[in-house]
C-alpha cells in the first residue's frame, strides 16, 4: 500500500473511532482458553447493562463469535461506502461485527497469509461504520503476533486490553508474553481473567480444582495489574455457546453468569485502565 494512502486510511480509523470512549482488546497466550467466550460474554453484559456497546470479531484463526451469538447464517452488508454491524435483536444496545459474516465459508480466512490478514484487519477496522459508543470489545486472534500488533496500533491511544489466561497456561510463558506484549506497547491492561478455574459440581456444588488455580492472581499481582476473576469450568458455557444463546442472555444472574457479569460491571466502572510499570 502507499504511504500517502495509509496515512488518509489512518486518519479515517482515527476519525471513526472518535466517537468510541473504551476500545478494549481481549488478548491471550494460545487458543482455546476462552478468549472468545470472554469477550462475548463480556460485550453483551456491558449491553444489559446498559452501555452502547460493539463487538469486533477479528479472529481469523476461527471466527466463532457468529455462532456464540446464533448469527452463523447471518452476512453482513453495506450502505455502499461501510460495513454495516449487525444488530442483536434481543440486546437494544450491542452491535456486532465479524470476519466470519464476511466469509463465504468460514474456513476460509484459515488459509490468508500474514500481510493478507493486516490488510484485512486494517480495512475492516477503517470499513466498519459504529457511530459513537461507550464500549468496542475487540475479540484478537491469539499470541502476540503481527496481527495484534497492527490491531492496537490502528485503534490508537486509549486503547486497553484484558488477558484472558487458564490456571494451566499459567504455568507457560504464554499468558507472560501477552502482558509483557502489553508492556512494550503502553497498552494500558484493565486486567487478568482465570477462565476454566476449578469445576463446580452441578449436584452438590463443591468446588473441585482440577488444576492448580489461584495463579491468575499470582500473575496478575507480578505485573501489577488488576485481577478481575476467576470463572469455572462450567458445562453451561459450552452449550450456551454451541447454541448460540449467551449465558448472560437470561435475566438468571447466578452462576458463570453471574461472574461475568460482575466482571462487566468491575470494568465499567474503573478508567482509565493502569499501564504495567515493573514485574514479569
Ligand atoms: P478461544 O477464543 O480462546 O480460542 P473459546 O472462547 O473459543 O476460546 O473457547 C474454547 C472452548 O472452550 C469452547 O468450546 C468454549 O465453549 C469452551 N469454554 C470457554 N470457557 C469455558 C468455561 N468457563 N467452562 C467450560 N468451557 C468453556
């Protein structure tokens, strides 16, 4: 791309997210940690609570925010000049947007190249029209790669990021290299989650830790950022998502639920987000 052209594209992202007031980008170390149950989660509680609120799908590496929400069928459309978000029927207040309503299949973007995918990151970035609202959830590819980096780097300051780790991650480098990733970027972390942290009997409710939990906290404490919460390994989260009906959807606040939305609450009402000055 030339450079006089990225810069009228930068100057576009710039001008469109203006009217953004939090752009919070969910991060973690490796896939399948729960990042995109998280951040959906987390978008569709800040809605019922309330707060106009976005959702931007850019994993690549499997797209599953479409089928969580029950919109695997749904295609996205234009008004001629910008993508338009989808909005939720049931939630007045969330819209949403993902690489996979763009796709005809979507395994399709599996087989992009690295630059392939900036780019379309970059345009789907510049192309998306939100109009102003108080919360973008920001659903990333996992790592610490390229496509992240170009991600924070188009949604410019005042972007923050929550880490999304398990009580075995924890144990890798991987959940370090996201929070040390956010270190060298300025990139403010509104906090650390422990997804998939002990198991709840269904019948007698005893906690069970299957793996070690407690670790996120330890983590989080190391870098000096805020520890958000710990969800358990909960079978309702699964079927939630494969049905595509979000557990935060019910008025039902117990539970994973509950947590979630807690959480969403927490984040609410903290800003600006603390930068990680030392540890590691
Ligand atoms: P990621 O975005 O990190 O790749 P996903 O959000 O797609 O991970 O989650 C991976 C799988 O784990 C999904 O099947 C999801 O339903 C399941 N999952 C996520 N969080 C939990 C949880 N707290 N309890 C049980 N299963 C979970």
């Amino acid at each position: 791309m030339r450079e006089d052209s990225v810069k009228d594209d930068d100057r576009i992202i710039s001008e469109k997210l203006s009217g953004i007031a939090r752009k919070i980008a969910v991060l973690s170390g490796k896939g399948g940690v729960g990042k995109s149950t998280f951040a959906m989660n987390l978008a569709v509680s800040l809605a019922a609570l309330g707060h106009r609120t976005g959702l931007l799908d850019i994993d690549m590496h499997g797209p599953s925010i479409p089928t969580m929400l029950g919109l695997s069928q749904t295609k996205a459309h234009s008004d001629g000049n910008e993508i338009l978000p989808i909005e939720i029927p049931w939630s007045e207040n969330l819209k949403v947007i993902s690489i996979g309503f763009l796709l005809e299949n979507p395994d399709d973007a599996v087989i992009w190249r690295g630059p392939m995918k900036a780019g379309m990151i970059r345009q789907f970035i510049k192309d998306v029209k939100w109009g102003n609202l108080d919360f973008l959830i920001i659903d990333c590819p996992p790592g610490t790669g390229d496509e992240i980096l170009s991600t924070v780097q188009l949604m410019g300051r005042g972007s923050e990021a929550i880490v999304v780790t398990t009580p075995q991650e924890v144990a890798s480098a991987d959940v370090r290299k996201s929070l040390n990733f956010c270190r060298k970027l300025d990139l403010p972390v509104t906090g650390l989650v422990e997804n998939m942290s002990g198991f709840i009997c269904p019948h007698c409710g005893e906690e069970t830790n299957i793996f070690k939990s407690g670790g996120g906290e330890d983590m989080a404490k190391s870098f000096g950022v805020p520890f958000l919460g710990r969800i358990p390994i909960d079978p309702e989260v699964v079927n939630s998502g494969d049905e595509g009906k979000p557990l935060v959807r019910s008025l039902d606040h117990t539970g994973s639920a509950g947590i979630f939305f807690s959480i969403a609450e927490n984040i609410s009402k903290k800003s600006p987000a603390p930068k990680i000055q030392y540890g590691g």
